[in-house]
C-alpha cells in the first residue's frame, strides 16, 4: 500500500510540475514591460521589450528549459521560420530561466543564430502568468504582442509543434 500511495503522489508531483499555476494573460491587455540579459549568436546583450516593439510586432515565447528535446525542436522551428517572420515585420524572442551561459549556447546551438533568448526571472514568470507549478519553470507558452504593447494573441499548449504556425499565422492576420 505505502508503494502505491509513494507512486500516486510521484505521478500527481509529476502532474502538478507540468500544469500552469495560472492561465495565461488575456487577449488585449497591456504586456508587462520588461528588460534582462539576452544572448544572440552566443553573445550576450540586453533586450527591452519596449525597445522591440519600436521595431514592429514581438512574438515572447516561453519555453520550460533549454537542451531539453522540446524546447530544442521548438527553438529549431522559430530559427527556421525567422525569414518569415522577419517578412512579416515581427521580431522573436524565447525567454526560460536558464542561466546566462546555458543560453548564450542554447542561441548559437539551436536557435541558430536566428533570435535572441532571454533570461526570464521569477517576477517575469508570474508577469506572464506562466509559472509551472512549485517548479520555477516557465510553461510553453507564446504571446504575439502588438506594436501598442497590448497582447494580440496567446497560444499555450505543452507541446511545441503549434507554436511557430499559430504565432505566425497570428502576425500575419494582424498585418492583413
């Protein structure tokens, strides 16, 4: 009986890690301004959100933590499809908790060079509304943030497949 109870508490734990403490931010409410520490094509600098959005769209994405096979298949694929945002006006940024080392590799392994990734800290987590429960990870959530700053579009699934065509296909619609 004790290893059964012992098992059910590991697969609730296991569950409880891998669904967000909240939901996401709304549609049409102000994204959190922030600034932190970046990496692009292995270097570090820093990115202001308000800076970004000077330029035109942002698609923010969090993702739980780098080099885990998700998170890579997913930086592959916002790499991948960067041209096409880039085409549309938008810029990319990916945001875990990772440390600044861990993700100045992380930009030039799998990001490919293509879109910074940012150090996103506990108060940044909680901003979005996508903090894993008692875990201090980020759920695999996306926001397209319009250039006025208020959120445009929201998408948060654990699995990465849908992320880069739904944010795509999101600032496409918004630029029609």
């Amino acid at each position: 009986m004790r290893k059964m109870l012992i098992a059910v508490a590991g697969v609730l734990a296991g569950h409880a890690l891998a669904t967000p403490a909240k939901a996401q931010l709304p549609v049409g409410v102000d994204a959190p301004a922030f600034t932190t520490r970046a990496a692009l094509a292995g270097k570090e600098m820093g990115f202001s959100l308000a800076a970004a959005l000077r330029r035109g769209p942002v698609v923010l994405y969090f993702y739980p933590k780098a080099f885990t096979s998700g998170c890579t298949l997913e930086a592959n694929a916002f790499a991948e499809a960067m041209p096409e945002f880039r085409q549309e006006g938008s810029s990319v940024i990916g945001m875990s908790n990772d440390d600044i080392e861990t993700l100045k590799r992380f930009s030039k392994e799998e990001c490919r060079d293509a879109f910074p990734v940012g150090v996103a800290d506990e108060g940044l987590i909680e901003a979005y509304d996508v903090a894993l429960r008692v875990s201090g990870l980020a759920s695999r959530t996306s926001y397209v943030i319009a250039q006025d700053g208020s959120i445009a579009f929201v998408h948060s699934d654990s699995d990465y497949r849908s992320h880069v065509a739904k944010t795509l296909e999101a600032v496409r619609a918004r630029s029609n």
